[in-house]
C-alpha cells in the first residue's frame, strides 16, 4: 500500500509503497478515508536524532478515519463497514487514568512503549491502518470522514483546554485565541459554543484574521507588539480570563501574560518550544499556567456529538497521498486556512 513516511532526519517526508498490515488478535484494520495535517508533525519533523522519542522510518497522520475493513481475533463492538475516527493519545488502558479515558495522562504508555498512530506507532496517512483496541474508535456515522478526522486532535485539543477554563469563563469574561489556524479555528467555535465569553483572537496575517471573524471571533487582531494593549482596552483594563497560546513561542508566551486577568488561566497549547516564567507579583495574581495535552476518550465523543448536532464548521483543504508533502510545505508556510486533510 502506499503511505507517506518521515524517513530521515531533517528530510521532507516521502510518499513509499509499504506492506499492507493485518490486524492482529484483538486489533481493528481500518481502510483509511481522511488523515488530518498537524502542526506538531512539523515540529517531531524539526527534532535532532537525540530528541526524537521513536524510531524511523515513521508512516505519519495522528488524525485519522476510516472505515472497518478487518477484524482481528475476539474483537467485538465494531462491525466490516462501520464509519470512524480514532482516538489518538493511546495509553495502557488499565491504570487510573486510561479507565477514566483520560489515556493521554496515562503514567505507563512511554515506558511501555506505546505511542500514538503517526507519532511513534504507524500512522493514519497510508491507504490501511491498524488500530490496536476498539477502544480507541469512536463511530461518526454519516458524518463526513473530510469535516470530522480534523475534530480528532484540532478539536479535541482546544476542547480539552477550555473544559479546564469553564469556570473562569464566566458572563462579561473575555478568552484570547492566540494562533487561529487548525486548532485554533475550532477552539473560537468552541468558545462560542460552551461558553459565554467574548473571544478575541490573534493571528498574524489578515487572511487568518478574516478565517477567525467568520467563524465567530468577536473580534480579530494582529498578533503584533500592541495586542496586550489592545486586548486590555477591550476588557476595561481588566484583561483576559483565559488566553489558548497555539503558537508556544517565547513572544507569544509574554503577550499572553501581558493580556491575563487576574486569577486568569494561560494555557500553553503550541509546540512553539516556548517558555513562560511566573513569579510572585511578576504575573497576575492567581493566574495558572498549564500546558494540557491532546485530550480525552469522552472528550472525543463530546466532540463528535457536537459535530452532530451541526455546530462546528470545519475548514479544510484536502490533497491526495502524492500531494501530502506539499500540504506539509504549505502549512509551515503558513498557508493552509483550517486544516488540510489527506485523502489516501
Ligand atoms: P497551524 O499552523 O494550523 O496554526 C498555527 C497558527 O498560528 C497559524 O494560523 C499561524 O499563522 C499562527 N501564528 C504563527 N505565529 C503567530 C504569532 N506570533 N502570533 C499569533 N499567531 C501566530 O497549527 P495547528 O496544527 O493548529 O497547531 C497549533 C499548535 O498546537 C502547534 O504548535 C502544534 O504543534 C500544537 N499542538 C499541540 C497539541 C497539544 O496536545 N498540546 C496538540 C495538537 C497540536
Ligand atoms: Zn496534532
């Protein structure tokens, strides 16, 4: 089958012919409909050999759909021809944390040696994929593979970050999304529909401002030196909430301390390799800074039923298997408006 691979240190990824894979005992086989292009491919991508946590060569894609193709031994819950998408942050599926579904604070996956499709594990951008546990498939029925593989990660991520705000977005508060690209598009509808907040998003092109306006920032701002600024004349001096940083770079980083409230929370979403430094009296009284990851089995069924229930739009750009590299160049570039999706 053909897949796109991250092979060599440095080195664009490459469309390969590999294997076609067979479900093991207890694994789900999977023909692919939609991988989604993640931010974070192009920041594994940037790693030195030292760095990288998993071996190459690496068939990319953490966002995935498909539809059931095979089963392996004493699979049950799934049947040949059912719509899904998988959850991504895979864990041992027995300590605390994975029996609440919150595998991606599973304590035991690194040292197990289990990692996430298309991030250690083979990933979703190939024409089959085995999924290791029914678990790990959430069905979508008649959604579109195209609008809902992005909701996977670009949606569950924000999701996951603004549940752990919601009591600070109270009436009358104010949320900053930082970085209106995959994630971020998703994370301003969210806003818009589990919370009451006014959201300010930033970006630093006007195309993406215009994305962010038309999916329900109430207003949209350059990502430049006057945008703390701003956002504290917006707020009447009092700034923001909640700031969702999803670019992780030390200026971005500043600016969304600069632009936090009292008793705010700052969360740092970007793999930017950014820091932000708190002391007493150096940041605003009460504020947090948390640094979530990805997010949970539930969460992702809340995601899905939110699809459903027809509140998310979803923007996408889709390119073949052969195209995949480009989309890759075009996202680092800066040009994908949404997410770009990879039909295999
Ligand atoms: P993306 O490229 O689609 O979006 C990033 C956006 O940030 C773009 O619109 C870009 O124009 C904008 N941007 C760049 N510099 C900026 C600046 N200085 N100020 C404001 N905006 C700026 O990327 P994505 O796929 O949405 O991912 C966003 C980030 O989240 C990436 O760093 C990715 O690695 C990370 N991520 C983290 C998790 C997690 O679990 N923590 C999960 C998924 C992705
Ligand atoms: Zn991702």
């Amino acid at each position: 089958m053909k897949a796109l691979q991250y092979r060599t240190i440095g080195s664009p990824p490459e469309v390969v012919d590999i294997p076609t894979p067979e479900p093991g005992p207890g694994q789900i086989l999977l023909k692919v409909t939609a991988a989604g292009v993640c931010h974070s491919d192009i920041a594994v991508m940037s790693m030195s050999a030292e760095r990288l946590p998993f071996p190459l060569p690496l068939t990319l894609g953490h966002e995935g759909a498909g539809i059931v193709a095979g089963l392996g031994d004493g699979v049950t819950g799934v049947t040949v021809g059912d719509a899904v998408v998988v959850y991504g942050p895979w864990g041992c599926g027995v300590c605390p944390a994975c029996a609440s579904g919150r595998e991606n604070y599973c304590p035991h996956a690194r040292t197990l040696g289990i990692h996430p499709p298309g991030l250690g594990s083979p990933g979703a951008m190939a024409e089959y994929l085995v999924v290791d546990d029914v678990r790990h498939l959430v069905p979508i029925g008649d959604l579109d593979p195209v609008a809902a593989v992005p909701l996977t990660d670009a949606g569950l991520t924000p999701y996951h970050a603004i549940r752990r705000a919601l009591p600070k977005l109270v009436p009358g508060s104010t949320a900053v999304v930082i970085g209106t690209g995959g994630l971020g598009h998703l994370a301003i509808q969210l806003l818009r529909n589990l919370t009451p907040a006014r959201i300010v998003a930033l970006d630093v092109s006007e195309d993406k401002l215009q994305l962010a306006r038309s999916v329900g920032a109430h207003e949209a701002l350059l990502s430049d030196e006057n945008a703390a600024t701003r956002v504290r004349e917006l707020t009447g001096g009092l700034g923001a909430r909640a700031v969702l940083d999803f670019v992780g770079i030390d200026i971005t980083g500043r600016m969304a301390v600069a632009m936090a409230g009292l008793d705010s929370d700052v969360q740092l979403v970007g793999l930017g390799g950014g820091a932000i430094p708190v002391g007493f009296a150096q940041v605003p009284y009460g504020m947090s800074v948390t640094a979530p990851y990805w997010g949970s089995r539930t969460e992702l069924a809340d995601v899905i039923a939110l699809a459903q229930a027809d509140v998310l739009s979803v923007r996408t750009e889709t390119y073949s298997l052969d195209e995949a590299p480009l989309a890759y160049e075009r996202l680092h570039d800066g040009k994908i408006s949404g997410r770009a999706v990879i039909l295999p």
